[in-house]
C-alpha cells in the first residue's frame, strides 16, 4: 500500500493505494467517481479519458501511485452550479449523446483540445477524439458539437426531408 | 393512426427536443451496471477453454477453492440447466466438452476482482482436444463432426424452425415462390455468383455485465446491462422452472447494444454463483477480449444468388442459397437465418424464388442477433449481385433497380401485396441517386482525379427490412398522473441510446396536448414495475410501444373526461383540454385542471369523486402469422422500412486503399418522430456499416483460436475514418398503422453501406469484391487479378451471358 494526496477536481483525496491500481479504478472504486468508464482497460477505446494536470490521459494506463500531489480533472467536474458547462451544453445541443458510455471520455478529449486550441478545425477535432472510440453516433454529431461549443457557426448539419 | 395525424398541427412530433437522458450521461451522473456496487457483492470470473473443440477430461477445482477470499466455485458438472433463445443447446458452463475458443468451462466468485481473477487461473481443467470443424461449408459433409450430436433431443421452438438431428444443421428455413426453374427457362440471362462475410464483433462501449442476488425462497434480482428485461426474465425462469414472480429483472442506462444484449446471456451464470455463495450478490463484467469469444457475435454468411433476368431487365426468378455459420450454439442466428431467408431478395419484385437458407453449427464464438439481423450480411451479396446483372444485362444499374423494385400492387416473397403505404425503395434510390451526382464525374471530381492520380467511383445500394419478430408480438404503456398534473410513463422498452425514451415521451405530449416538461420516463425498466414489451430489437420499438402509448393517453383522457364531466356537469362531447385543464367547449371559465382530477375530485366539503387517473394503453401486431413452414408463405411483417445508399469513393490504383467522399443515405421512416435522434441513427449505423465493410472481422488460426480479439487487432471506425460529407435524407411516405404514421429504422442504416461502396470502387477501378471486409488490400488484390468479369458467373446450357 502506498499513501497518495491527490487534487480531483478541486477536492483534496488523501488514500492509501496498492501499488498496481490504476487511476481509473482509484476513481471508480476508492473514490466513487464511477463517470469516467471502463471500456477496454488497454488505453484502447477512450471511455476512461480524464485531464492530469491540463492534460488528457487514459486513466486506466495511469498507477494512482503516479498521480501522487498532482491535479485530475474528470468529467463529474465539469458542470459548475448546476449549470453544464460550455462543452456539455453543445453536446445536449446537438444530441451528441446516444448511450452515453463514451461520452465522458469524449468530453474530456474536447475540453483538453479547446483549452489548446480554442478555434480548432474539423481536422483538428478529428485528431482530438481520434482515441475515443463511439459505436453509437458515428462521431458526426460529435464534431458538430466540438464546433458548437468553439463558437464556429458553419458546418451545422440537420436531417433532410424528401 | 395516420387517421389520427394532422401534420401541420403537431407540436412535439417532428421537431428535435434535448435528449432526455443527455444531461445524466454528460455529468457522470447516469447509472450503468457497470457502476454498480452492492453491500457484500462479490465478483466472478470465469475459466475458458483455450481449445476450439475438446473433451473435458477433469477439472480440478480445489486450489482455486483453497484460496482466501473465493465464495464460489461452480463447474459445468454442478448446473445441469441448459439455454437457448429457440433451440435449448447451451449448458451455462461446458459439460463433456467444449464447441468454441473462449467457452466458459468454471466460474468462481470472491470478495475482489483480484482474487476471482486468480482463482479462475488456479482451476486445472484436463482436456482431450479433438479436430474442430470451423468452416461451415465443410459442417456440412458427411464425414464432418457433429457440433452436437445431440441435437435430435434438444428442445426447441417447432412451430417455426426445423433443426436436422445427425447434421450440423441447427435450422433450414424455406421460401417457394412461383416456378423457379420455369422462370430460369424462359429467362434471356442466368447470372450466378456467391458473396461471403465473416463474423463480426458488436463492440458495445459498455461490455456484457450483470449482477445477481439469488435469495432466500428462490427470489432472484438481477441488474443487467440488457435489451429486453422481460426476455431474461422469462427465459431466466424457463431454464430454473421458477413462476415469473418470482424474478426481477432490473436495466439502468445502458452503454450500447446493438443486437449483442438482445437475448440472455451472463445472468443465470450469475446467478448460480450468487446461490453458490449463499445468497451474496455477485457481478460478472466480461473483458473486452471475453466480449469477443466468450460472449457472442455476428454470424458469418456464404450466400448463393442465381437469377434469371428477362430479355426487358426484369427479374424473373431467383435461386437463394444462404449458408449461417451459427458457431457453437444456435441462440439468435436460427432466427436470423429465417428473416433473412424471407427477405432475401430484397426490395425487388421477384415473381419465382425459392430460398433454401441453413444454420449450420461450427467449433466457433457463436452468433446472435446484430443491427440488421442478418440483412447487413445478405444484402452485401445481394446488392453486389443486383450490380452484376444489370453490368452483365448491359443496364444501368440504377435503372435496372429501379425497373424492378416492390411498387403498389408488388407481391414479397412471403405472398404480401405492396401498397401505397408501405413506403417507396424507388423514391430512396432515386434521392440518394440525385444526391452524389450518380451516372457521371463532374468537372471538379475530373479535375481531382487529374491532380491526385486517384479514381472517383459511384455507386448505390437499396435495402429493406421488417421486424423479426413472433406474430404475436406486443407492448403496453402505463400513464400515471401525479397530483400536479404531470405523467410519468410506464415502459418496458429499454433506453439503449437509440432514443426511446425520449420519443415516446414526444408521442405521449403529443397526444395529451401537454408540453413535454410535463412527460416523465424513466431511464432505467424494471419488471416488477414497468408493463410488458417484448423485447427491445428489431425497430419495432417506436411503432408498438408509440401505439400503445397513444392508446395509453386516449384512456387517461377518457378517465379524466368522465370525472371532470361530473364535476363540470358536462359530456364528454361538449368538453375539450389544453395542458393544464379540462374546459366545457363553450364556456371555457367552467374548466377542472388535472391536478385537481390527477388523484381524485375533493369538492369543497371534502366528498371526493374518481381517484388516480392511470391510463393503460396495450398494442399487438395485427394480422400477421407464422409462415408456413414448406413454402414460407405468410404476412410476417409489421412494416417495411425501406431505403438506400448513394456513396462517391476515391480510390488510390496503386494501393488499393480507398476513402469514401460523401455518402447519401435515404430510408422511408413514414414520419421522422425526433429529426436529430433520427439522424444519430442514420449516421451511427452508417458507420458501423463502414466498419463492417472496410475493416471489421474475426480472423482465426487454423486451430480455431480467435487471433483478433481486441480493438488494437480488430480495428472498428474512428472520427478520422468519417467520409468527408455525410447527408441523411428522411423519406415520408405515412405507414397507415405507425404512430403519427411514424416506422422503424434502428438498423437499417447499417444495412447495405458495404455493397455501395464495392460497387462504387468496381466503378473507379473496375474490381470485382465479392467478399467483405473490403481491406485496401483486398482492393488491391482484386485489381491485380486479370480474370474478366465472366468468370464470375456460372456457364450455363441454357442461354448463357451474351458478353
């Protein structure tokens, strides 16, 4: 066991871990953050994405004991006073959501992209969420939301009728 | 209801309100089993087979039983119960031997993951490994060995499958339409070829997990990340002969499906570990490689297509050969292999057929359903093959299409008469046509085939597809008005992503006049609670659980009616209600609100009239049957959803990789309920579609040991994999039984996406892909063999190609 002092989204966590726990099961089962998801435990599919210090990280390739004094922001974080924040309100927007299980990880991707690049481009988004898969939407409601949130206004999609 | 529906008026129908979920899964907040832990919950783990087909020889268990902290060990040798959705094949762990890579011979459960995870590795299991028959066509001869030579005596669904005992055969499904060989006769062109997939992984985000308490009195809960609480409930109970009461079986979110959830699974494993264990709840969450061979996938298809064409381009008459690898168990693809058997032709008129389609057990990961439910698998073949005959005919093959697609007055392959209503495959086909620009490059697509040295191909794709479902398929709706005036909707149709929720809350404002702030559906089912659905497939969700919704809010209404008429002193006739009250037409001022009739009438004195307004409303498919068993003549279709595919590809003619420019899809919906919802759909099956037609597929040694399992090894669609413009086009033809004339299309984008793009890459470098996935470098291959097109197709005595 190993004590570790950990900053997640702004509260103080003080915990003894085992020494191969991962963050992502530090979150999930120590801390009861169970948002950032599980969806293939190789840092394969994104599901588990959170921010260590400012930057996007598959949690379930990160030890706890690695992220001893230093910041995770996860996606119960997000949302200030009730409100969604700017990202998730694009993403209600433009129903970005389908089963909902990657959409943690999708959330974080893209608050790690904007925070760097505030007017990405498609490519740009692409490349961003490119780790996190979606079996559900197909991604393009996604992007369309991602360009939402950076304020771009061209590029909305919508159904057509014939 | 179409009679129902006055489009200009809808308020909620047709427009895209927030998802009502949306805001749970965007803060972390929405529940999945996968989040859940309960108060001395243990974890399992499972031992697997590392052979394709052996004899099971020992198991020894008593070192995993000797470690600290294991509750439960189990062995095929203790749980002589056996599933299976229509043919009872599947023992809950291997007895005697194991039928695939990845079976589950032991299962233990312990206080940690840790421990079970170690446990299961200490369990030796003695195995006498036996030859495997891993390809389905080799099932089928003589000397093949039998998957199950027991199959003679295995219970199954009679009245609709025909299982052949001393064959691998798990089912032969038939269709005799017309004279076949009479149409072959007089047809000026024979044009015969065969297609092939193989298996395909669903790839849910969230894999299989459930959680069971067996307690005391054989009360079973069970938590499951699931499509249909009533199936596992159901099946649950036929395999432990317990009464239904006696089972709850409860779904929060969850993290997608697609066909993989649809039957039942990991649950009564689950729970034989839970009574095991005393009592203790236990949760089992597959891995993602256990998602790929312990837990089931798509079924690979051999399809065999011989179609006779007349001297004018129609078809007429059509041999259908289907060939199912069902893997190790029958489980869904039984079923599969008779929808698609019916459907087999597609969205054409075909005069003669006959269908002979066969569900054949291999030493492999079993099938089950998959969005589509065998059409994605079919219409590869078929819309290849419709490609081909028109090229060979010397038509276009849009035209050609289009010449022989169902119209009004069109009779399907199962005897059913086309109407006006049934939708339009000809208006899709001509919509998705327009869009890309079909039949010719423009100048800029010219110009770009200049600059990069890359060809521009187009080409389109039909589909169609009526749920696979019993006849007697039903769903209910419960209204409940709270004492505000608000409702909250009953439901056993489970949110699976697809949006369900959302709009039957759309339908249910709708039909009240209520704004939608006032319609609440819960995100998780439960069968104690919510009123029976079927199951959650097949996109027949929206069309029955939406017309029993809508019969749900004429009942509440009538209640409502019947008391505030007492207290307005008025009929039914001469009242009418907005949101909140309920008026008399001509005097508005004399009106009752809802709360004040939601749980009872109190006049000022305290007497009180009516009670809780509760409004049922109850649906099943009208007028359909089981198909006769010899001809597979019948009506087994609640609707037909059409729709097409039009898709420009850019092919690299040294590589073979391609990238798909724009894709068009159109699908007749009758009426598009939640325009963004349905749009999701359209594009997220579309993708899947390009997963499964460009790089998706199970790949095996020569053993049977899966060599791909994970996303590393088995690549599925990313964003950067997305074509470069995408459009989804709603086509509005009302289907007169849909609700606000509203059908289907869950799976139906999915369908077809491969066979437009193999015929829009033939159009840009003129290779012939019979088989999919379509690789960059099976492309290549295919561009590099110098056959000409008619080897593809059967010489025949009988008037042969005219090439």
């Amino acid at each position: 066991m190993m004590r570790i002092t950990v900053t997640v989204n702004g509260q103080v966590y003080e915990r003894d871990v085992p020494g191969h726990r991962t963050l992502l099961h530090f979150l999930r089962q120590d801390l009861g953050l169970t948002g950032s998801k599980e969806g293939c435990g190789a840092g394969e599919c994104g599901a588990c994405t959170v921010l260590l210090d400012g930057h996007s990280v598959n949690a379930c390739l990160v030890l706890a004991p690695e992220v001893d004094g230093r910041c995770v922001e996860t996606v119960e974080g997000q949302a200030k006073d009730g409100k969604l924040s700017t990202i998730q309100d694009a993403f209600n927007r433009n129903h970005a959501v389908q089963c909902g299980f990657c959409t943690s990880g999708m959330v974080m991707s893209v608050q790690d992209l904007l925070v760097r690049t505030p007017k990405p481009s498609d490519d740009d988004i692409k490349e961003a969420i490119e780790g996190n898969f979606c079996r559900c939407t197909g991604y393009l409601q996604i992007i369309e939301a991602v360009r939402d949130a950076s304020g771009r206004t061209e590029g909305k999609g919508g159904l057509k009728h014939a | 209801m179409l009679e129902d529906a006055t489009p200009d008026t809808l308020k909620h129908v047709g427009g895209s309100p927030d998802r009502i979920e949306a805001a749970a899964k965007l803060t972390g907040q929405a529940l999945y089993v996968s989040d859940m832990t309960l108060p001395g919950m243990l974890y399992a783990q499972v031992t697997k087979s590392p052979h394709a087909r052996a004899r099971i020889r020992g198991i020894n268990t008593s070192k995993a039983e000797a470690l600290p902290g294991v509750r439960a060990v189990l062995t095929g040798a203790e749980l002589e119960y056996r599933i299976g959705l229509y043919v009872v094949d599947k023992y809950l762990l291997a007895r005697g031997e194991v039928r695939h890579f990845g079976e589950a011979v032991a299962a233990v459960a312990a206080d940690t993951l840790e421990i079970a995870r170690r446990a299961a590795d200490l369990i030796e299991v003695d195995y006498e490994v036996l030859p495997p028959v891993l390809n389905h066509m080799d099932a089928l001869k003589d000397d093949a060995p039998l998957v199950h030579p027991d199959l003679g005596k295995y219970d199954h669904v009679s009245a609709v499958f025909t299982p052949i005992p001393g064959t691998n055969i798990a089912n032969q499904s038939k269709l005799r339409k017309g004279d076949v060989e009479k149409g072959f006769a007089e047809a000026e062109w024979l044009i015969e070829r065969e297609y092939t997939n193989p298996s395909v992984q669903h790839v849910p985000m969230e894999t299989h997990v459930a959680i069971a308490q067996w307690k005391m009195g054989d009360e079973v809960d069970i938590w499951t990340s699931c499509q249909s609480p009533f199936a596992v409930r159901n099946l649950f109970c036929y395999t432990f002969r317990l009464p239904l009461t006696q089972v709850r079986v409860m779904v929060p979110h969850v993290g997608g499906a697609f066909g993989g959830k649809a039957g039942i699974h990991l649950e009564p494993l689950v729970a034989c570990l839970s009574r095991k264990a005393g009592g203790r709840p236990v949760k089992f969450q597959a891995t993602r490689e256990e998602e790929f061979s312990l837990l089931p996938c798509r079924s690979a298809l051999t399809y065999r297509i011989k179609t006779g064409v007349a001297a004018d381009g129609k078809i007429i008459a059509q041999k259908m050969t289907m060939y199912w690898d069902a893997g190790a168990y029958a489980d869904y693809a039984v079923n599969v292999t008779r929808a698609s058997g019916y459907s087999a032709a597609g969205p054409y008129e075909v005069p003669n057929a006959w269908v002979d389609a066969y569900t054949v057990y291999t030493n492999k990961p079993y099938g089950t359903a998959y969005r589509g439910f065998g059409h994605v698998e079919f219409f590869w073949g078929l819309e290849r093959h419709m490609e081909l005959v028109a090229q060979v005919i010397g038509m276009d093959p849009l035209e050609f299409r289009r010449l022989n697609t169902l119209k009004p007055g069109s009779i399907t392959l199962t005897g059913e008469k086309i109407t006006p209503n049934t939708g339009n495959p000809t208006k899709c086909l001509d919509v998705v046509a327009e869009s890309i620009g079909y039949g010719a490059l423009t100048a800029e697509e010219t110009a770009r085939e200049k600059a990069t040295g890359c060809k521009i191909g187009k080409g389109i794709a039909a589909l169609h597809k009526a749920p696979a479902m019993p006849p007697f398929t039903s769903s209910s709706i419960v209204l409940k008005m709270n004492s505000d005036g608000t409702v909250v909707v009953n439901t056993g149709l489970t949110e699976i992503g697809q949006g369900a929720n959302t709009s039957l809350a759309q339908v249910v404002a709708e039909r009240l006049g209520f704004d939608l702030a006032k319609i609440r559906i819960s995100p998780d089912k439960d069968t104690d609670r919510d009123p029976y659905d079927w199951q959650t497939v097949a996109s027949k969700g929206l069309v029955l659980a939406g017309n029993a919704a809508i019969l749900a809010c004429d009942d509440l209404l009538a209640k409502a009616y019947e008391v505030a008429g007492q207290v307005l002193r008025a009929q039914p006739a001469d009242m009418d209600h907005d949101g909140e009250k309920i008026f008399v037409r001509h005097h508005r001022d004399r009106a009752v609100t809802f709360a004040a009739l939601a749980i009872g009438y109190a006049y000022p004195d305290g007497n009180a009239i009516g009670g809780p307004l509760i409004g049922v409303g109850r649906y099943i498919a009208q007028g359909l049957a089981n198909l006769d068993k010899e001809t597979g003549q019948g009506n087994c279709a609640l609707d037909w959803t059409f729709g097409a595919h039009g898709v420009i590809v850019e092919v690299d003619p040294e590589s073979g990789e391609y990238h798909v420019l724009k894709i068009c899809s159109a699908f007749d919906v009758g009426k598009a309920v939640h325009a963004e919802i349905l749009r999701g759909q359209a594009v997220g099956g579309m993708v899947q579609g390009l997963g499964t037609a460009c790089c998706e597929g199970y790949i095996y040694d020569e053993q049977g040991h899966l060599l791909n399992p994970s996303f590393t090894d088995n690549k599925i669609p990313t964003a950067r994999d997305l074509p470069d413009v995408i459009e989804s086009v709603a086509v509005e033809t009302p289907q007169l039984d849909g609700p606000f004339g509203a059908r289907g299309v869950g799976e139906h984008p999915m369908i077809s996406v491969a066979p437009a793009i193999g015929n829009a890459i033939l159009r840009a470098v003129g290779c012939e892909l019979t088989h999919m996935p379509m690789r960059a470098e099976d492309v290549w291959r295919a561009m590099n063999q110098a056959a000409p097109i008619d080897n593809w197709i059967t010489k025949t005595p009988n008037k042969s190609c005219k090439k």
